[in-house]
C-alpha cells in the first residue's frame, strides 16, 4: 500500500478505540460530563447490553446553543485551558475526547438547553458527520442517546461479549458513580427495568445498601475520615468502608478505590488493603473494601492514562501507608469489638466500631429489618451483587467453614525469639509464645476434634515401616486397634514380634518418614499411654507432642501466623494439654507500667 494521509474520520475511529472500548465506556464517560456539569440527577437507559441505546440524561448545567457542535470535536474541552490546569483539576473529564469519540462509532443525538438560555438545541451525528442541527424546547440540562455503536467499526464489534457481560459491566460503572456521588441520585433502567437506584441521601452507607444488599453491608465496617498529612501539604483523607476479616472473597475485584471522586485502578494500594489484612484473612482470600481518598489536586497525576483510570501520587509511598495505617486501625477496631461482643475479657476497653448496618439503622430507624420488608426488596435485588464480580455466578461469600469461637485476640506476628518463642502483638498488649506447647495446644485440640467426628486425616505409608516391638507392647496395641484406628493409626502384625506400620495421623506421617527409627519410639510411648486410665487423651497429647514445632526449630512467619491463628479458636489456649503456659501476656498498662510510663 502506498503511505496516504487517513482521513479525519478514520482517525477518529481509531482514536475512540482508545476511550471507547466497550459500551460500559459510553456509561462512564458519559456520567462524568454529567456530573461534571454539576448534575443531582442522572438517569440511565440502557437497551441490549448498550449496544442498542445508551441514553443520559442529567439536570446539569446543559450546554450553550452555539458550542454544542464545538462538544463534539475532538481536543474540544471546557474543563482546562493551559497544561498547569492540569494539577488544579476538579473535574473528572479534561481530555475534549469523548464526545468526539462516541459520536464516530455511533449514531449520537444530543439535546440540550443551558441554563441560562431560553432554547435548546438538538444535534444528530453519525459515525462522526453531523446530520443535522435545530433548535428545540428543552429543560435545562442534557440528554445523550448513543444507538448502535459500534455500527461502523465492524473489528470492534467482533470484540464484543455477551449482552450479559455488558449489562454487567454498565451495572457496575453505574455503581460505583453513584458510591463516589451519594449526594447525586442515580437511576439505571436496563431494558425497560429499573436495576439500580440511588437516593442522593450524600450517605454513602445507602448507596453501599443498594448495590451490596443489607446483608453485606451488615459486614461492612467504617474507615472514618483518617487525617494524614505529608511533606507539610495539605492534609489529605481516607474514609469508606471496608468488610470485617470474616467477610472476605476469592478475588480482589471487590476492592473499590477512588481518588477526588475518581474510580481508579491501582494495584499498589489494593495491595495496602489486602495488607492490613495481614494475619485476619487467609492467603488467597481478599476484603471488600470502598475507600475514598482525598488528595489535594496537586498531589495527584491525573493524566496518566486516556480512559484516566489510573492515577500517579508524587507521594505514592505516603498515600500506600496511610491507606495501610486507615484500614489497619479499623480492622483491629472491629476485631476488639468482635472479641468484646463475645465477652471475652482481655482487659481491654475498645474504641467503637461502627458498622455498616447499624448506622444505615440510625438514617433508617422506621425500617423493621427483622421482619423482611425493605430488607428483601434491597437484597433480592437483582443486580444486587453483579457489579462486584466477573463471575455472574459469583455469590457473595460469607464466613466459609463455621469457625470456632475466637478465644484470644487477634494477634499479629512480631518474630521469633530463641528460636523458641513467638513475640505477637494484639490490641491489648504483646503476648510471648512458646511455640512448642503452643503448637502441641492446638494439634491436641484438632487430633481429638477429629476423632470424635470420625473425621482423622489419616496418611498411608507406602509399604508399610515395620517397627520391632516387645510381645506385651504388641498386644497393648491389638487390643486397642479400634481406638488406633480412629485416630489414624493402622497396624497390622507382621511376625511375632514386628508390627508393619500402614498409616499414621497426617500431622506425624512426615516424621516418621524422614527417619523410620521414630516409628519404635512413638509406637512405644503410645503404648506406655494405652495403660493408663485417660488413655485417649494421653495418646493424642503423645502424637501432638510428636507432631509439635520443636524448641530451636526456626519457624517461617507464615508457620508463626498460621500457629497464632489457630491457637487464637482453642478452646484452652494458654496451657499445653499437660497443663503448662502457652503463652505470657503482658498487656499495654503492665508495659507502660515497667517503662515508667504510668
Ligand atoms: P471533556 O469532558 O474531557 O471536556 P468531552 O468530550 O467529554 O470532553 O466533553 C466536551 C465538552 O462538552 C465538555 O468539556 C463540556 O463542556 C461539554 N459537555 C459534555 N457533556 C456535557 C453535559 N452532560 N452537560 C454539560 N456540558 C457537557
Ligand atoms: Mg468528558
């Protein structure tokens, strides 16, 4: 092909490919330039996955008659004048693109009437080419219908998913607008169907009932408005909320940020969510979280990115750790109040927490949640959760497997000391931990759990290990076959004198492997416990014992966090089963105390 010159009209097509990559990116450019127009009202009307129609209307400022054409050329923006502009932005679009963009792969009309003129004016554009121009009576403000996009990009059109997955994604855009603006009311109509309400209370705890249904906002917690201040600007502030440890999911798609009242994508903040989770949500498991930051306009990089879902910080590590420190404080909050709520005393008085629902409870005291009224019509909604997952089977995941009731704080992992003791912080001071009888703690627990629910993990050996045994040892052990067998011991005679070892619990297969001669020694003191009247509960204490971190092993954090989480549900768990100290408390008053602090 010889080089050629595109036309203007197919640079165009070409640029929206950038802005407009699916219909959902109508949704949300177009939602900006009406909130940008100041709106309080917006509606949205979508047909066929917005393929068919997209139609905004808001009740903003509306544009002035003799610029509506001038809205719709590329690099055309009121919003910013001279590139420092830029860095004193308070509004969500700046680029003069989107309209462009929309109006060249689609057929677009606009009729508008600015508020402070008598008539409107209405346009029509196709692919780009304007068709006509009038004026018309109009209420002040603007309505956009977008048909058939796509309809002269046949490439792009092949690119398209499922209707569902459109209507997916339109839901979530317009969901998460109507978080960052809860004092806008939001309404998405999707085929005829009203999917999406919200009130512009301004609280967005109402908004969060709409889009996630009580029930999850019940588990929701809020980050109240956390100061922070760096390199003596202005400070900036991080609120929302965030769920409690026990509500968590398998992805992080439920992490929702915006910055100055823009949803934005960023991974290193999500990570500082995920974070301050550490030692409450188990490795693969993610919160669910709103957060709000406000950051004053200099400090953010806006222009980053053409559908600008992304954002630079000039102090990206101060914004990490205050989004970190935010989330951290209320997650220890809650857990305070959850341990509290459980009567649990650890001498500690908690600062509250306010949940989610209770504080939907206070704006909504008429509601009778208990009897089901408004709670149904919120959570059977049926966009409910949609705009938070990928998967449209995706329900939202509660408490998985029921835990047991929590017995000591929860409690973060500081080190190890001595390759002996775990130090561990929890709200209520710092504990030391032995990591021996702390582990033989909770292996007891768990082995003798098992047992009464028949529910061993067993572990077989492969050919057997033949363990040498005196005759009044082996037949200590046939007569408590049965007992054995609950608990993951399979053996079976092999001589007169020989046992052949066929599986052991789980927790001590490993051992035994590694080094056979630790087979006649446990099988021994096994046996020297089968004689004596608690016998059930010696040999388990015996296997855990067996099974137990060992003094001097050194422990990986990940193997300390995950002992202190589950000693964290024993139902005894500041003793060994033969009655010594787990662990020593020395609370922030006791601290304070010894330091001369108090
Ligand atoms: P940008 O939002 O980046 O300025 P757009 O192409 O989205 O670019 O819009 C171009 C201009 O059209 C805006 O700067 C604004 O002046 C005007 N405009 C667009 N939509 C609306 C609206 N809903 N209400 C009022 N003015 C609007
Ligand atoms: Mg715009």
């Amino acid at each position: 092909m010889p080089i050629q010159i595109l036309s203007d009209q197919i640079i165009g097509q070409i640029a929206a490919g950038e802005v407009v990559e699916r219909p959902a990116s109508v949704v949300k450019e177009l939602l900006e330039n009406a909130l940008d127009a100041g709106a309080s009202n917006i509606h949205i009307s979508v047909n066929g996955g917005g393929r068919k129609l997209i139609r905004i209307s808001d009740n903003g400022t509306g544009i002035r008659a003799d610029e509506v054409k001038l809205a719709f050329t590329r690099h055309a923006t009121s919003k910013l004048h001279t590139i420092d502009d830029l860095y004193t932005l308070v509004t969500l679009g700046f680029r003069g693109e989107a309209l462009a963009s929309i109006a060249s792969v689609s057929r677009t009309s606009v009729t508008t009437r600015h508020h402070q003129e008598e008539m409107g004016t209405q346009l029509h554009i196709e692919g780009g080419e304007i068709i006509r121009q009038q004026a018309t009576g109009a209420p002040s403000g603007t309505v956009i219908a977008v048909e058939n996009l796509f309809f002269n990009t046949p490439a792009r059109l092949k690119f398209m998913k499922k209707e569902t997955t459109e209507k997916r994604h339109i839901s979530s855009i317009v969901t998460h607008y109507a978080m960052a603006y809860p004092e806008v009311r939001f309404t998405l109509e999707q085929d005829g169907r009203e999917s999406f309400r919200s009130n512009g209370s301004g609280a967005l705890i109402d908004v969060l009932v709409q889009a996630m249904g009580l029930d999850n906002v019940r588990q929701m917690i809020e980050v109240t408005a956390n100061e922070f201040s760096h390199r003596d600007q202005p400070p900036a502030t991080v609120s929302g909320y965030i769920s409690t440890p026990e509500y968590h999911r398998s992805d992080r798609n439920s992490i929702t940020l915006f910055v100055n009242g823009r949803w934005i994508q960023d991974s290193r903040l999500t990570y500082a969510i995920t974070q301050a989770y550490h030692g409450y949500l188990n490795d693969g498991r993610y919160p669910v979280a709103v957060l709000m930051l406000d950051v004053p306009t200099q400090e953010v990089d806006v222009n980053v990115h053409p559908t600008k879902a992304e954002v630079r910080f000039r102090d990206a590590s101060g914004v990490f750790s205050a989004v970190q420190r935010a989330v951290r404080q209320a997650v220890l909050a809650a857990d305070q109040q959850a341990r509290q709520h459980q009567a649990i005393d650890d001498g500690f008085g908690g600062v509250p927490v306010r949940r989610g629902a209770d504080q939907w409870h206070e704006n909504n005291p008429d509601t009778q949640l208990d009897m089901g009224l408004q709670v149904d019509a919120v959570t059977n909604h049926p966009q409910s959760y949609s705009a938070y997952s990928d998967d449209p089977t995706a329900i939202p995941e509660g408490p998985g497997r029921p835990l047991k009731p929590r017995t000591l704080p929860m409690l973060r992992v500081v080190g190890q000391v001595g390759a002996m003791y775990i130090v561990a912080e929890g709200p209520a001071g710092m504990y030391l931990i032995d990591q021996h009888t702390a582990h033989t703690r909770v292996l007891y627990e768990s082995l003798l759990e098992a047992y009464q629910q028949g529910q061993a993990v067993v572990q077989h050996t492969l050919s057997g290990i033949s363990v040498d045994l005196k005759p009044t040892e082996m037949r200590s052990l046939e007569d408590h076959a049965a007992l054995l067998h609950q608990l993951g011991i399979e053996l079976e005679k092999f001589g007169p004198g020989t046992m052949l070892l066929r599986a052991l619990p789980a927790m001590v297969i490993q051992m035994v492997i590694q080094n056979e001669g630790q087979a006649v020694h446990l099988l021994r003191s096994i046996t020297e416990k089968l004689s004596q009247k608690d016998h059930l509960e010696q040999v388990v204490h015996c296997l855990s014992t067996f099974a137990a971190y060992k003094t001097g092993q050194i422990l990986s954090h990940d193997e300390m966090q995950g002992l202190i989480r589950e000693l964290e549900r024993c139902a005894e768990p500041r003793t060994s089963p033969d009655g010594r100290p787990t662990l020593l408390h020395m609370s922030s008053d006791q601290l304070a105390r010894q330091f001369g602090k108090a």
